[in-house]
C-alpha cells in the first residue's frame, strides 16, 4: 500500500511553508515577518502589526494610515447579524456566539466565496480584522444582558473595543489610554503563532476553498478549548480557586500526580521548552497595568507569581522544560480591566484573527496550493461479510 509517516498530534511534521511567523523553542524566540515580538510589543500597535502580518513588511506613514482608514470603515456589522445574537440563550459562552455569528457572516458576504480573486480576499480580511471586535464585544454585551454599543470611529482599535465593552447608553464613557496601551499589547501578543491547531484548522478548511468567514469559525471553535486558547480562562480559575500562596504546593503536588487529570494551566507549550517570550511581556505588563492602576496588591498575582516561582525550582517541571506561557499573566490584566473570565478567550480570537486570515491568504496565494488530506494508521477489522441482525 501507500507509503507514509505516522505523526499522531503532527509533533513533527510541517504541513506548509510559510513567511509569516517563525518560533525557535528552545531559545524562547517569537519573530513576525522577522520582528522580535518584544520590540513589537512596545514600540508598535496592533494595526500596524496586522499590516506587517498581512503584507509582509511595516507600512510607511501614507500606508499604515490607509490601512487604518480602510480598517475602520468596516468595523460595523449589518444590523440583521444582531438577531444572530439573540437566538443564543442569555447566558451563552461568547466563544459560543461568537463562533457561531463568525460563520453566519459567510451569508452575508457572498462575493467572499470567489477565494480565487486576490481582490476578495483582500476585502474579506480587511472585513475580519474590523468586524471581529464589534461582533466580540456583541457576545459580551449580550451575554450580560446589556444592549450593544456601536464602533466609533475616531477611536483607535483597542480603544474602540474597549467602549463597545464597557460604555452603557446613558452615560458617558471615557476610555482609560492605560487599559487601552495594554488592550492593544495584548491584541499584538496574539496575534500569529504559527501552525498552532486553531491556525492549521483555518488552513485546512480554507484549501478546501471555503467561504473564509466559515474558515475563521472553524479556528476560533478550535481555540476554545482549554489545552489553547481556552487556558486563559482556565488558568484565571486555577489561580482564583488556589487563593493564596500556600495552598500552592497542594496544587503543584496534583500537578505532579500522574493519576490526577489536573495540570498547571498556563505552562507547558508545544514548541516552547523555554520560556514563552509572550509571557515575559505580560508579566511585566500586568505588573505595570496593576501599578498604575493602585491594585498591585491583587492576590492573584502575587500567587500567580510565587506559582511560577515554585514550579520553575521543581524537577518535574524543569526536567520537562514546562515555563509559563502567553496565557499565565495575560488573565490577571483583562481581570483588572474589568473582563469576566468568559470573555479571555474571546479577546484570544479577536487578536488571533489577522494570524488566521493572513496564513489562509498566504495559502491560497501559493501556486503549489493543494487540499489538506492527512492519511491515517488503519487499526480496525479486516474485510468481513455483513449478517443479517437475526444472526448477530
Ligand atoms: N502541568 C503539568 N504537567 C504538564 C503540563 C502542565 N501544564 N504540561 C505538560 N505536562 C507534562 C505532561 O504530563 C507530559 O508528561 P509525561 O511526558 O510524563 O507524560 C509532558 O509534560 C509533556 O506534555 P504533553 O501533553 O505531551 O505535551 P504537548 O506538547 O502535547 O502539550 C500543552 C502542550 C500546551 C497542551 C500542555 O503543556 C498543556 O496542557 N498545558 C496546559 C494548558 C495550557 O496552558 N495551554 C496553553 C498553551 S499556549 C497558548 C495556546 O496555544 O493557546
């Protein structure tokens, strides 16, 4: 028969080329488009970083203001998506809305089903990248009950998230430009990794040439699960449940135990056996976002940090190179911004977008482009005759 490798969770197999993103694990080095993401993560913003993920270089001055420009012009959603939300229950997970009305814009932008012209796919994943927040910020403000607030437009990105989250219709909302700077951090944290699963997701449904709104919904329903992009709330409510410093060993104890399920969430990656740059930058900014906001004093940190501190002394984790990663501080600051622990996954989604849609763009970009078909190890019967339900 066929000859072929067997690769079970593709621990190594490449299943494309790419340009966009490159990680070396074990020196702890995250590049997009060659930019270390420290100096992206402090000297640049988010759309400026989307603009280098999509098209390759940073934009000059004339250029990243067009972006924005066009960005911005697509960041309303037709008013018929807002009866998508209210067929969820009201207290539906906003990963659950938001999958959902992600793949319901597929019925909305037909012209995006032509992936074959360059031109449509440029306009859907400008249409991504500026509907993801209004619709994000929809799935919270529904699943609180509270009405929508639309995008306003003279604000920048994260600003104009955080407003549509936060602002109530009769009273004036003021965003914080520090909430905002570690909004937009965060966004620009997350915004590529590679060929994580969400992202080969996107990449698989997309080379069957699906609708790319589909393709996104089929990454962020990935995302949610608590091994990726859901360790971020997960993490949150382990450090929230271990409550104070010395109910950690217990914790570190269980970690350990080979017959309990739990693991310490927040650490151990795939491909980092170092530490995950991401996380550094969010330790530090979760200590500068609390400072200035008066509450350093947050018991979360201070357990999420004598937690790193335990592991990182402790054989196992150090035998198996196990470090905090992104999602370790990233939940301590979006608490201090006043996000419940639900909507952590969701703001994951929001930023990992234009990664999505800028490896779904580099695929079908590619010549050489074929369908995604993994082959498989058979291991059932062999070729048997069928009886009848009498004789079974
Ligand atoms: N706590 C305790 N033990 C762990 C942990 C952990 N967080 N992570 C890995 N291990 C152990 C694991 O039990 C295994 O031990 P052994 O070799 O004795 O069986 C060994 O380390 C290797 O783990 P693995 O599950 O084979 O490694 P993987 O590459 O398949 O999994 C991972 C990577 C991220 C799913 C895993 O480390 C994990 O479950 N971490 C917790 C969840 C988490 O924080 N996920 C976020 C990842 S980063 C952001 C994102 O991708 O969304």
């Amino acid at each position: 028969g066929d000859v072929f490798t067997y690769d079970p969770g593709f621990t190594s197999t490449a299943s494309c080329d790419s340009t966009i993103t490159f990680i070396d694990g074990d020196k702890g080095e995250l590049l997009y488009r060659g930019y270390p993401i420290d100096q992206l993560a402090e000297k640049s913003h988010f759309l400026e970083v989307c603009y280098l993920l999509l098209y390759g270089e940073l934009p000059s001055a004339a250029e990243l203001e067009d972006f924005e420009s066009r960005v911005t012009n697509h960041t309303m959603v037709h008013e018929q998506m807002s009866k998508f939300f209210s067929g969820f229950r009201r207290d539906a997970h906003p990963m659950a809305i938001i999958t959902g009305v992600m793949g319901a814009m597929s019925a909305f932008y037909h012209d995006s089903t032509d992936v074959n012209d360059p031109w449509q796919r440029e306009v859907a994943a400008i249409r991504m990248i500026a509907k993801v927040p209004t619709i994000s910020a929809m799935a919270y403000k529904y699943s609180i009950g509270q009405p929508f607030v639309y995008p306003k437009n003279d604000l920048d990105y994260a600003s104009n998230f955080l407003r549509m989250c936060f602002a109530v219709p009769a009273e004036d909302y003021v965003v914080n430009p520090i909430l905002s700077r570690a909004m937009d951090r965060i966004f620009t944290l997350h915004a590529d990794h590679e060929q994580n699963a969400s992202t080969s997701t996107v990449r698989l449904a997309g080379s069957s040439g699906a609708n790319p709104f589909a393709c996104i919904a089929a990454g962020i329903a990935c995302l949610w699960g608590p091994a990726h992009g859901g360790a971020n709330q997960a993490c949150l409510e382990m450090l929230r449940e271990i409550g104070s410093v010395e109910n950690i060993p217990e914790y570190v104890a269980r970690a350990k135990d080979k017959d309990d399920p739990f693991r310490l969430m927040g650490f151990g990656h795939r491909v980092y056996k170092n530490f995950d740059p991401r996380a550094k930058v969010m330790k530090e900014s979760a200590d500068e976002v609390l400072g200035l906001l008066g509450i350093e004093n947050n018991e979360t940190l201070k357990v999420a940090k004598e937690l790193e501190r335990i592991a990182l002394e402790d054989p196992y984790f150090v035998e198996k190179k196990l470090y905090p990663n992104v999602d370790f501080y990233s939940g301590i600051i979006l608490e201090a911004m006043g996000f419940p622990t639900s909507m952590f996954t969701p703001i994951f989604a929001l930023s990992r977008t234009v990664g999505w849609i800028s490896q779904w763009k580099e695929m079908l970009g590619d010549p050489g482009q074929k369908i995604g078909r993994p082959r498989q190890l058979y291991l059932g019967d062999t070729a048997r005759d069928y009886t009848d339900v009498e004789s079974r």
